[in-house]
C-alpha cells in the first residue's frame, strides 16, 4: 500500500549537509520504492540525485521538509529522520 509522509528535520552537523551525507541520502532512497525529495530555503530535491540534494546549501541548523511517497515511504522516512537527528553519524 502506497503511503504519503512529510516530516521535518533539522542539520545537526556543523558541517551542513555535504557530500558524505548527501551521498548515504541517496543510497537509502534509491535502495526503496519511494520518491522523496527535500526541501530547504524555497528550493526542493531529488532524493536519488547528489548534486540535487548538495545543491540545497542546507547548513548546520537548517529545517529541512522531507516528503516521501510510495511502497516504502514510511521505512525511508524513518531512517532519513533517523540520520538527520544523529547529525549524519559523524563524529566530531
């Protein structure tokens, strides 16, 4: 069954978020059957697309909407909001 999730989350890392996280984004969406994209600042991305989601500049206290749909929204969703709230897993 198809689901619709919206949550908001906010760049925990002091260092924003960049390539690293970008790309462990990437590889969570494209391993599920769901689109999700984020949103920062008036500007949306791909969810499957690194330079779409690095182009958001989104830096260390931004809120970022995460919207995902489909199969396996909910299960992304989770682990995004997961990662975010764990500052990308990044030990500084």
């Amino acid at each position: 069954m198809a689901s619709s999730v919206t949550q908001t989350v906010t760049v925990v890392s002091p260092h924003g978020l960049h390539a690293r996280p970008s790309h462990a984004i990437v590889a969570m969406v494209s391993r599920v059957d769901a689109k999700v994209t984020l949103q920062f600042d008036g500007r949306e991305a791909d969810g499957r697309s690194i330079l779409s989601v690095m182009s958001l500049g989104a830096v260390h206290g931004a809120e970022v909407v995460l919207k995902g749909e489909g199969a396996d929204a909910e299960e992304v969703m989770q682990r995004l909001v997961d990662f975010f709230e764990a500052g990308f897993e990044e030990n500084v």
